[in-house]
C-alpha cells in the first residue's frame, strides 16, 4: 500500500528552531513539514506536539485557512486516536495538531467494539494511517464505574452497562496482578484494549505484522498534560512486561 506524503521530522519543543528544509532548500516559513509515513516517524511526532503543549509552547499547526482549504479535498491523517470519550482529553490539543492530522474515534473508557474497529481499518488501509494510538488518562470515570459495579454486584442502567462490561476483563487483570491503584489499572486497561484490538481485527493485525502500522497505548495525565506510553505493538517497541492474553475469563 502505497503511503501519502514523503518523511518529515518534528522538532522538539523548543521555542527557538532551525529553518526546515526539503531536498536541501529552505521550506518558506509557515509551511507544516511532511506527515510521517511510518509508525516511528508518527509516534515521534505526537510526542514533540505534546511535549509542546506540557511545557506551553503549541505551535497551532494546520489551523489556518489555507490549511482548512489545502485538505478539504481529501485527507491523510498520521495518526488515529482511539480515545477516551472525557471532555478534557481532546487529542488535537493535547498533541498540538490540527486539521487533517488525526483521525480520532472517541467512546467512554476507549472501549472497542465494531464500529470503532471498522473506523480504524478504514483509516489504516484505505487512508494509509502508519499508527494507531489508544489514549485513557487517570481517574477514568468509566474504570471508577466498572469497579464499583463490580464491588456492589450492580449493574448500571441502559446502555452504560456495555461500557462497564468492556471493562471488566481489565479489573480481573488488575485482581490477578494484585493491583488496586486506579491509575495503574486504567493503564492496564490502556494494555488491554491494544491487546483486545489487534485480536479481534485481523485486518489491522496483518497491517502490523507487515510493518506498515504500529499500535500503541498512552495514558494521559489531566493535571500535567502529559501523554506517556503505557503499551506498544509491534514487539521491538516498549511493551508491558505481561505478554498479550488471548482472552480473559
């Protein structure tokens, strides 16, 4: 599959820059440098934006007019953010991007069904997205609720019971790890919904054994504004120490 865009680099979050360039010549002032074409490069790239936003310093890149017109056309996103649902957790700030950048899918506590799946196959094979990126943060209110339903026998009412059954195999994880820290379960639960995903979609399972996209788990912190990886496929990248569990009873 063929990648759109050539290879760019991202600077780091420093104020103060050297002049981009493109086969040797100056890039005119203003102009967004290529999108990554392979996992490395975008993961790269998230992490310089959101170093950016941590330390104060966003660059607003691809928020302009002619940007807005550039991509309305057609799009190539570098990334797609398979992320929580909470108010404060809205990817293009946290990772300073914009229009065209990201291709986000939001649901409560990032749960995964077939609809978020197919939204991710589509943009790993027919937009050619090299990376996927599953976004929690601390204090989920969705990990909060599955873990008191799970302490009170109850069940919510309506559809949120779906949400808090998508949890549950995180929290037995959690029981059989010894883990009680809400913080450190929701990055169990980050673990887990990259493992759950590449399992049940084959389609962006043979993407990453190809090589042409990676999966990786952040958790974001609410106070700090900083993303940090929890979990990463393929292998060769940081993973938890835990490997990948089939299924959990």
């Amino acid at each position: 599959m063929s990648r759109p865009g050539a290879p760019g680099t991202q600077p780091g979050p420093e104020r103060a820059l050297p002049a981009p360039t493109e086969g040797g010549a100056p890039v005119p002032v203003g102009t967004p440098p290529a999108a990554p074409t392979d996992p490395g490069q975008a993961l790269a790239e998230l992490q310089a934006g959101n170093r950016r936003f941590v330390t104060g310093a966003p660059r607003h890149p691809n928020q302009d007019a002619g940007h807005r017109a550039a991509v309305a056309d057609g799009q190539h996103p570098f990334a797609v953010i398979v992320g929580c649902s909470d108010s404060r957790l809205a990817a293009e700030i946290i990772f300073d991007r914009g229009l065209g950048d990201l291709f986000v899918v939001r649901t409560a506590g990032h749960t995964i069904g077939p609809e978020v799946l197919g939204s991710v196959e589509y943009a790993v094979t027919v937009l050619g997205t090299p990376l996927v990126v599953v976004l929690g943060h601390d204090s989920c209110g969705a990990v909060q609720a599955a873990r008191t339903a799970a302490a009170t026998g109850t069940r919510p009412v309506g559809h949120l019971c779906a949400v808090v059954d998508a949890v549950v195999p995180s929290l037995r994880r959690a029981a059989a790890e010894g883990v009680d820290d809400i913080d450190r379960i929701v990055d169990i639960h980050i673990a887990y919904t990259v493992e759950a995903m590449l399992g049940r979609s084959a389609v962006l399972a043979a993407e990453v054994a190809a090589g042409r996209c990676g999966v990786v788990g952040m958790s974001y912190r609410l106070a700090a504004g900083e993303a940090r990886t929890v979990a990463a496929e393929p292998a060769r990248a940081p993973a938890p120490a835990e490997p990948a569990s089939a299924a959990l009873a």
